[in-house]
C-alpha cells in the first residue's frame, strides 16, 4: 500500500513547532459559530481548546455506502436504508404535548412506517418521492416494518461516511461535525508535523494533516484506516517516550541503598500469615532496595489481596536500616485506615507511626512535623500535607502511594523530592492482564498478588431484570434489619447534570420510600472533598444504613458491617469496574452479596455478566473484560493512571505497539532527552500527554 501519494504536503516541526502551541491551543469559543456559551458546553466533553476538539475521535462511523435493502435488515439492529417517501399521513395527537407523524418509505420491493414524534417541522420538510437515508433501528416482523425516530439524511448527499461523537446535552452531531470542519480549518492554515521525516518513512504513515482530516470524515473505510494507524501510532510513541524517559530518570543513583538485613520478626509477629504471594513482593522489594538505583515498584493486586502487609513489610525493612517510609492515600479517612493497619503491624516492634492530613489543627501538624524532621517517627502516614513544603523529613528512604491513579505523577516526584532519590512503591488495586501492565506502567517493575488472604469471603453476585427491583430492595432490608449496611450504586458515565439529578432524585425517592425507616446517605463524585469525607466516616460509624452512591465509592475505605450492593444499570460499566465495586462488600466475616440490575439483555451483556458471576478473580474478569470490550472501554473509567489515550487500543494494535516501542528506543538512544530540532514537536506531545494526566488526577 503506497500512503504517501495520499498524504498531501507537510510542514516539518522545526519549522513550526511554535505555531501549534499558539495557534491549536486556542479556546474553541474563538472559533466561527461558538460563543462562550456554547463552549462551556464543550466544556464538559473535555474540549477547551482547538487542540482537543481535533482529538475528540468519533467513536464510530455512519457508513451509507452499506446500506441494506429494507427486506433484508436485521430487526431490532441499528442499520443503514435507502428509499423514498411515497405517502405522507396527517398529523395524529394522541394526547396533550404529543404529535406522531408517520409515512410510508419504500425502496420499491419492501415497504416500511417512518414513525416521528413532536418534530413537525422536520416532517413537513421531507419531500415525497425523494430519496433519502434512514438510519437506526427496524421493529416489526416480516408483513409489516416500521422505524422509529430515525436520523434522516438525504440520499444526494456527498459525504457518504458521517462521523458519530460522544455528546452532551447542547450539542448535537450536526454542530459538533461543523465545529470538528472549522477546527480543521485552522490546522491546515497552521499545519505542522511532530513526527521525523526517517521515523514516517520507516512505519510508512501518512502525515498529521492527511489523518485528522480523514479520521474525522474519511472517503471510505480505507483511508479512515489509514488515517488511525497513523494516530494511533502517534500516541503509543509519545506514551512510550514517556514512560521510557521515566524510567531512564529514575535510574539515577539512590541516596538510600540498603544493607540486607533480615525481617523475620515482622513475619512472626503478624496475627495472620502471609500468601506467597505476599511474602515474593515484599522479597522483590528488599532486593530493590539493596540496589545502587532507587527502588520503583508496582504491588499490583485484587481487591482484598493485602498489599498493605506488603507496604509494612517495606517500611519495617528501610525502619532496621534508619530510614523513614512515606505513604501518601488520595483521601483522608483512607490515610486513617493505612495508619490504623501499619500501627497494629509495626508498633509491636518499636516503629513510631504517625498521620499527618490537612484538616489537624495548625498546632497538632506543627508538632507532628517536629517530630517527623527530627526522626521520632519513622513511617509518616497522610494525604498531600506530605508534599508541602513545611514537611521536612529527617532520612526519607521510602515512598509508598495508594491508588496511583488518584495522583499524577508530579505528586509522586514532589513526595519522592523530600528525600535523596528514595525508593518508591506503588499499590493498586486494579487487576490488569501483565502484558497490558508492562506497557501501563512502563516506569515501573511490577509485583504480582494473586491469591486473597485466608478467611476472605467470596461475594456471591446474581444477575437479575428491573422486574425484581423490588425483590432486591427486601433482600437489601433483610441484611439491614440484621445490623447490617449496604451499598446501591448508580451509573453517571458522563458526569451530566442531569446524570447527577438523577442520582440525587434516587437517593431522595428511597430515603422518603422504601427505605423511608432506614438512615439512607447519597455520595457523588462532585461533593466537595470535605463532605465526602464526612458522608464516608459517618458510613463507616453505622450512622448510615444504606449508601446510595455513584463510582466514586470504588475506591474507599473498609466498612467490614457492609454485606450486600445493588449496582442499577449495570450493563453500563465494565466488567473490570463491577468487579472494583463489588470488593465494596464482603470484607468482614459476614456472607456478602452483590445484584447485578439491568434491563438491557443483549447476548453480549448477559454473558459478561455470566463471567462477573462465576469468578471473582480480578485478573481473568479483567482478561475477559479486554476480550468483550477492549481497552477503549476498559480503561474507559480512568482508573489506572494511564495518560488518557484517545485512540491507541493496545490489545487491538499489537504489531503497531512493537513498532511504537522499537520507534521509541531508536529515537531516545540517540536523542535521550528529546532535545534537538528534530525531535522538539515530540517532546512537546510527550508533556502534553502526560500534563493532562496530571490535571485529570
């Protein structure tokens, strides 16, 4: 395939590096027909500059040179059909506020009903016997056909492959492809080209102007292919260049090597013993830390799989060679429960452990800084105070962090900055198939736990239709009367207002309904931090019965009293996201449960949720997860730290991967800091990229 001929001209970075940042990282309210109105509606899909609206990708295609004949649709499946229009029915109000219009549309062999519903205007615009386009869903049987609200396009038209956008309220396709159209117009006045000459004629891609174009509104299937494998490329290149100069960074000599000193006593003295999983990564760790090079390690494991005896087992260890350990939870009640553990765990053999949060009063963080500078303490348990100047630590040999994706990467360096290039681990909770988590993590050597802690109690989980809600709210009532807690957690994909006011409605409609004698609690993830930490203590007091939440419940803290979570629509998350908010229950010594509600009952939804209900090992439902969804979906919510990808699917592109991360070691081994004319539009992504993980955490 020869891609070059259809790739147009190109402008070189070192002639116009400059210019994509003045130019592309413009507001979109100065762009022809938006306002600042309208922007803040672009706002809320992550679009504030032109830079983002060319990267806002379409998640999938119209493509009207497939359409079908109207006797051959599939039913009940969103298609493709052409005809015209042959009779127009009078207007029908079936009651106040609502019109029905209907026609018969024919491709002259098969008839069908066009159903429209208070849009008068548009039904009187379509002409008779002219050819148009319909696209969306044929219901009916073989005698008779109809289609409901259908898009409707005019089959004269010439672009016969329309894009479809994630929208929000306010915006529709039409506008958002015409603003995409004026974005585009911009770049090619300012076009420029971040890859090097050698490194498009060696993978043989197209240029920069040629795939933004053609991914936004390509001719066909082909050349939208083209146009992605060069995006695509584009991304897992800049995303490897950054993790590989993270990694090359923290390469540099440690201020805190470690003698090899034995731990047995910390064995002995736990009041439970350790998988053997367990006891390998904190192996994996005193090995590290033994190193010339700082320690920078991943404790990756499932939901309940005691990463934290893993971090004290690391503490104890930099504590017998006179180092201090800091380990820094995104929020304050998860730092009270990290200190809660490592106190029961470590203070037994002589280690001081303190917590230091924002919200302590002046006097009480001015005495535990004292005595964190003067070494009295020798593991520091807290939330960002950690990373404040004020915070001056006396021999920091080790930096732990909860739930890496709650941090960008800058708060790992700043915490890691108090000390001489200290060792550093990180525990996540979020089970990724390790081929994916080789590449996610790219900075980082990764430990495993895979076996779950004696005593843990699997969470049996059913699958079940609105019908039963009922049934599930006395279930819920049967673990409440018992002294029990519970969750139910509710969908709120695009963080919309009204994804909002639903939630809060729900919450309002149990708490005066069926839940009316219980102490019914709402959490979401637009509270402020403060009254999210109040809602989740009094939860953890049992001054709340039932918590009706969004996702932000999936990472909290431990109520061991909660035993049983309702997920509402749970066909619109992942299996890898069920799977996070299920580890909510289950955690004590009570027989937990977790039901599964949703109405939508596809093949495809019945058998991942068949997968969540028959195993609850986190890393084979993420490997399921990967096959069902891909990693578009998967990583969808967010949680991994990953930088967020807009198009590269890392399972999907394999063979474009190993080109990207070949690319990449070619590129730093001769230009290891990205410094040269060549390689400066590069360096410019690779921040970009990494920045707006920053922002986003």
């Amino acid at each position: 395939m020869e891609v070059k001929s259809a790739c147009g001209f190109f402008m070189h970075s070192e002639i116009v590096g400059e210019i994509m940042i003045k130019d592309l990282e413009k507001p979109v309210m100065y762009l022809k027909g938006m306002g600042e109105k309208r922007s803040e509606l672009y706002e809320k899909l992550g679009i504030k500059t032109v830079y983002d609206l060319l990267y806002h990708f379409p998640r999938y295609y119209i493509d009207f040179t497939s359409s079908v004949p109207i006797g051959e649709a599939p039913l009940n499946e969103n298609c493709v059909v052409k005809g015209r229009i042959v009779k127009k029915m009078p207007e029908a109000r079936i009651r106040k506020g609502l019109s029905v219009y209907k026609a018969v549309f024919t491709d002259d062999i098969t008839d069908l009903v066009l159903v429209m519903y208070n849009t008068g205007f548009l039904f009187k615009s379509l002409e008779t016997d002219k050819e148009y386009f319909l696209v969306g869903k044929l219901t009916g049987n073989l005698v008779r056909k109809e289609m409901n609200s259908p898009q409707i396009y005019p089959a004269d038209m010439t672009e016969l492959v329309q894009p479809v956008y994630r929208l929000t309220e306010g915006v529709t396709q039409p506008l958002l492809r015409q603003t995409v159209r004026n974005a585009l117009s911009v770049f090619n006045e300012y076009i420029y080209e971040p890859l090097p000459k050698w490194v498009m004629q060696e993978n043989n891609l197209c240029s920069l102007e040629y795939a933004l174009k053609n991914i936004h509104f390509p001719q066909d299937a082909h050349t939208c292919e083209i146009a992605k494998r060069r995006l695509v490329f584009e991304e897992l290149l800049t995303l490897q260049l950054g993790m590989l100069m993270m990694k090359s960074r923290s390469r540099i000599s440690c201020g805190c090597r470690m003698k090899n000193l034995e731990i047995d006593e910390y064995y002995d003295a736990l009041p439970f013993t350790l998988t053997d999983g367990q006891r390998s990564a904190i192996e994996d760790c005193i090995r590290d830390m033994q190193q010339n090079c700082p320690m920078n390690r991943l404790i990756q494991g499932d939901v309940g799989s005691g990463k934290t005896a893993v971090a004290a087992g690391a503490a104890y260890f930099a504590f017998k060679n006179g180092c201090q350990t800091a380990l820094m939870a995104p929020t304050e009640i998860l730092a009270a429960q990290h200190f809660e553990t490592l106190k029961e765990f470590l203070e037994p053999m002589g280690v001081k452990v303190i917590l230091l949060t924002g919200s302590m009063t002046p006097k009480a963080k001015k005495l535990v800084k004292e005595g964190v500078e003067s070494g009295e303490y020798s593991v520091v348990v807290g939330t960002h105070a950690l990373v404040q100047k004020s915070t001056v630590f006396h021999k920091l040999g080790l930096v732990i962090t909860d739930e890496q994706h709650r941090f960008g990467v800058e708060q790992r360096a700043l915490l890691a900055e108090k000390g001489d290039n200290p060792h550093k681990l990180v525990m996540s909770a979020t089970p990724i198939p390790r081929t994916l988590a080789l590449m996610i993590y790219g900075d980082l050597d990764i430990s495993v736990l895979k076996e779950l802690p004696k005593g843990r109690q699997p969470v049996e989980t059913y699958a079940v239709t609105g019908k039963l809600r009922e049934r599930a709210y006395n279930y819920i009532k049967q673990h409440l009367d018992e002294g029990r807690q519970g969750y139910i957690v509710c969908p709120m994909i695009e963080e919309s207002d009204s994804d909002l006011q639903n939630v809060k409605s729900y919450a309002k409609k149990l708490s005066e309904g069926a839940f009316k004698d219980y102490s019914v609690g709402l959490l979401h993830g637009k509270m402020p931090s403060v009254k999210k930490e109040q809602v989740m203590t009094d939860f953890k007091e049992h001054k709340i019965d039932l918590l009706v939440s969004t996702t932000v419940v999936e990472v909290g803290v431990d109520v061991p009293n909660a035993t049983i979570m309702v997920i509402e629509n749970s066909d619109r998350f992942g299996l890898s996201q069920l799977h996070q908010l299920r580890g909510r229950v289950g955690r004590g010594q009570y027989k937990s449960s977790c039901i599964l509600i949703t109405d939508n009952v596809t093949d495809e939804v019945r058998e991942r949720l068949r997968v969540l209900s028959k195993t609850s090992d986190g890393f084979k439902i993420s490997e399921e997860d990967l096959k069902l969804r891909g990693p578009g979906d998967f990583f969808g919510s967010r949680q991994h730290g990953l930088p967020d990808l807009k198009i590269a699917d890392m399972s999907h592109d394999p063979d474009v991967l190993k080109a990207a991360q070949e690319t990449a070691r070619k590129i730093l081994a001769a230009d290891p800091k990205l410094e040269s004319r060549e390689n400066s539009c590069l360096k410019e992504q690779v921040e970009k990229l990494f920045e707006r993980n920053l922002s986003d955490n």
